[in-house]
C-alpha cells in the first residue's frame, strides 16, 4: 500500500524533475568547491537574484560580490579598525549581502523547508508554504519557494519596510500584514493559529522554532565564520567572541559551533534596549528591524549565552545616518577612519548595525585586546533599507557635519558597558523558564519537550541531524535524476 509520504515525495520528485532542480548539499553550502562544474557554468549566465533553480547553489556565505555571473570565494568580511570601533580587539563581520535575495535568511528558509520537502514531510504540489516573520526569513522562504515551485505565504508585521512588502509581491507570494511592528511577534504567532485551524493545504515553517534554521547556521554560517577565522588570524591570536542580536535565535547557533572551536569563547545575546526581554524581561516597540522580541524562541540554546546585550534603536538609527549620508562618511574620513572602511559601511543594514555596537560593548567588558577577535554576522545591507533613510530625511532634515560630528561623539566614541550582563548558571536558567509562557502556555509545546531543552546533550544532537539531512538530498536527488 502506497503511503501519504510516499505519495508527497513522489509529487516532490516530479515536480523538482519539470522545474529542473537539484537541491544542494549543506555540505555543499559550507564549502562550494564540492559543487560541481556544470552548475558552476550556468551560473556564470545567472544573476545573483535571478529566479533560476540554480540559484539554490548560491545558498552561501561565499559568493563573489558580484550581483551577475559571479562564482565562488572564500567569504566576505570586514574588519572594523580600531579608529572606528575605539577599542584594540579584532571585530570582523561576515557579510550578508551576497546571497540571493541580499539577506542570509534564504539558507534559514532552506534549512527549515528542504529536510521536510526530501522526507515527503512537504508537497509542493499540493501544500503553501507558510513563512511567519518579521522580514528578512519570509523574504528567504518565499525565494526558496519560488526557485522550487510552490506557493508561498508570507506573514510579517505591517510595520516593517516597505521594501520587503514590494519584493514579497513580486516574488508571487501572498502577503499577510499583521498589527504592529518588529517586536510584534505574538501577533504573528496568533495568524499561524487561524492558518492552521482555517488552510489545511498550507504548512507552517515557524522560524522561532524549527530547528533546520538552527542547524543551518550551526553547519554553514558557524563554519564560514571559522574560515574566516582562519584567513585574518595572526599568532596568539584567539577567537574570543561572537555577538548576535538573536531574533529567531537561528544565528546565534553559529555561536554554538564555534565554542566546539574554542570553549571558552564568549557568545553575546543582543536585542533592543526598547524591549529588554533578556535583560530585563521587558517589552515594548522598536525600530531595529530582523530581531523580533518579547518572548525567548524555542531553538535559542539559552546554555550557550554567555553575555546579555541591549542596544539602543537610536543608536542605530542614527548610525544608519552616519555610515549612509555623505556628510557621515566625509566625518569618519576626519575622524582617521580608513577609505576602505567607510565605503564598505552600506554593507550593513540596521540589526548589522545593532551587531557592531554590541560587539565594541562586548569587547570593553570583557576587556579584550588586539589578539582577541570578535566575529559578528553582517545580516544584510541597506539596500533593503532605504525607505529607511527617506524617512529620516523627511522627520529630521538634511544631514549635516555638525550632526554627523555628534553622532560619532555620542553613538561611537561613547560606547560603554551599560545595558549589559554577564549570565550566571541562575540566568540561563532564567531565559530557560521564560519558553514556558510563550511555548507551554501559549502555543501548546509539552513540558517535558521544554526540559528535554535544558539538557545539554540535546543540543549536539540535534545539530548532528544535518549528515541525515544530506544524506535525503543526495538520495532525492537520484530520485529526480537528473545530471548536473
């Protein structure tokens, strides 16, 4: 008798086959020099947002920087001098612009769509994928979706940037607003309910608990970072830190991967001082858009969070000024801050921005110096954002040198230890017991599913999943049959 699963997967094989798509390996996705040359050739031909199935092998931190035909590198960072941050430690960012769709969520919507669609857990034929969000992930999902052939549905609060809204509908999915704005995720929560009580035809890829988003950083993004690592390390240097703000807590897994590198690496937890959830148990709105709050996701390893971080949404909205305005960058010039250094700074979008200031408070408290490097993921850049800068234009004026003068004085150069807290046993446990409101009470996860979280043995098994997961790629791709 031929089971509903089989069924699904056949569909899946069969439509995969007409779309003519091979699925990449995330063994694949860490290192591109696995992929092969006919793929390597058709894209030379494809541009980096093109929706070309081949595209999916451009899931990776090491794509040229190129937006047509560009191949493979060895990744893309910048290292931000000492003239800019005011402290002595190595802070490098990992840059995420150069992934389809010029954010890093594609590989978390891979990660949590992919191991369903090869298990005939997903049809795409028959089922919508649903991506709740607060933006960049829905983006990723629909991208995904539309490079593998099915629909898409996308739920983000109403409040984030137009930019997203208008590339969400050209990319075909439907589109659902929710009240509110980033910290908002409640709300979005309360959609997958109706979804799932009113569109049996859809399946719901909750980034805040789907652990293929968490495996997915862990494999490829906690790797990238470890590659370059290696690339700018100088002797006696140590890899002392990485600082996420956490959002889904889907990035701050690569956090998990490098401890295996270095134990006594401090991981950094990062949100907006505007809603204190860890720091404070707090909420309240803020304008630090992709770190959605107000309650602890279930794939946040809280055992692996060494430091608490709050970050001012001013903060970074007046940076996104400075790093953006010609008057901001003439005043980092001034300032003594490389050539190289300011043009690169589009390259951060506003939660990137959020990541550095986090990064410069984490190294003054923990003291560290020029042989200790701080590793921090540059999401995206603010070519997602520019609505952004239209409206501050608008509300506040022209940008001026006096202001950008003020800007470096207050938001750079008077960086500080505030807002922060080193985790003692006592703390992790505390964001540990704050799952339960919203996962137990809330949304209906068992108990003993929560505690089975606190043990520390669960985590490095789930991150093992993934050689499984390649395992069913390679298998469905012989399904599909069809030659690179």
């Amino acid at each position: 008798m031929t089971t509903t699963t089989e069924i699904d997967l056949s569909n899946a094989a069969d439509r995969c086959r007409q779309r003519g798509v091979i699925l990449p390996t995330f063994a694949q996705m860490r290192d591109p020099a696995r992929i092969p040359q006919p793929i390597r050739d058709r894209l030379k031909n494809t541009g980096l947002w093109d929706v070309d199935p081949v595209n999916l092998f451009r899931i990776t931190w090491k794509n040229e920087p190129t937006p047509e035909g560009g191949l493979y590198n060895t990744g893309n960072w910048i290292e931000f001098p000492p003239s800019l941050t005011g402290t002595d430690a190595r802070i490098v960012g990992l840059v995420g612009k150069w992934f389809p769709t010029g954010a890093h969520k594609v590989g978390a919507g891979y990660g949590c769509l992919v191991p369903r669609l090869v298990s005939g857990a997903f049809d795409p034929t028959t089922q919508k994928a649903v991506w709740p969000s607060t933006g960049n992930y829905c983006r990723g999902g629909a991208f995904d979706c539309a490079l593998l052939g099915c629909d898409a549905v996308a739920i983000l609060p109403e409040g984030m940037s137009r930019e997203r809204f208008e590339w969400l509908k050209q990319i075909g999915a439907e589109v659902i607003a929710t009240p509110g704005c980033e910290s908002n995720v409640r709300e979005i929560y309360d959609k997958c309910w109706e979804i799932r009580r009113t569109r049996p035809d859809c399946t719901i890829f909750n980034q805040f608990e789907e652990f293929g988003n968490a495996c997915w950083h862990y494999s490829v993004t906690g790797a990238a970072f470890e590659d370059v690592f290696n690339q700018i390390r100088r002797d006696n240097d140590t890899l002392a830190g990485f600082v996420s703000a956490t959002g889904s807590a889907g990035t701050i897994a690569a956090g998990d991967y490098l401890r295996t590198l270095n134990p006594s690496i401090a991981v950094a937890a990062v949100e907006a001082l505007q809603c204190p959830t860890m720091l404070l148990n707090g909420y309240g709105d803020h304008r630090i858009e992709g770190i959605g709050d107000k309650h602890i996701p279930w794939i946040h390893n809280v055992r692996n969070t060494d430091v608490v971080i709050a970050v001012d949404d001013e903060q970074c909205i007046s940076l996104m000024r400075l790093f953006n305005e010609d008057a901001g960058a003439q005043a980092l010039r001034d300032a003594g801050v490389p050539d190289e250094t300011v043009a690169s700074l589009p390259l951060l979008g506003i939660s990137s921005i959020c990541n550095l200031v986090a990064a410069i408070k984490h190294a003054k408290l923990l003291g560290f110096g020029a042989n200790d490097v701080v590793m921090i993921p540059l999401t995206d850049s603010m070519e997602l954002y520019e609505s952004r800068l239209t409206e501050q234009r608008e509300q506040r004026g022209p940008y001026t040198p006096d202001r950008a003068a003020a800007h470096i004085d207050r938001y750079l150069a008077a960086i500080s230890t505030d807002h922060m807290r080193e985790q003692s046993a006592a703390d992790r446990r505390a964001l540990h017991n704050l799952k339960y409101f919203t996962w137990v009470e809330q949304q209906q996860r068992e108990l003993e599913d929560l505690e089975r979280l606190w043990d520390p043995d669960f985590w490095p098994e789930m991150f093992a999943q993934v050689d499984e997961w390649d395992r069913r790629i390679e298998a469905f791709n012989q399904r599909v049959g069809i030659k690179p």
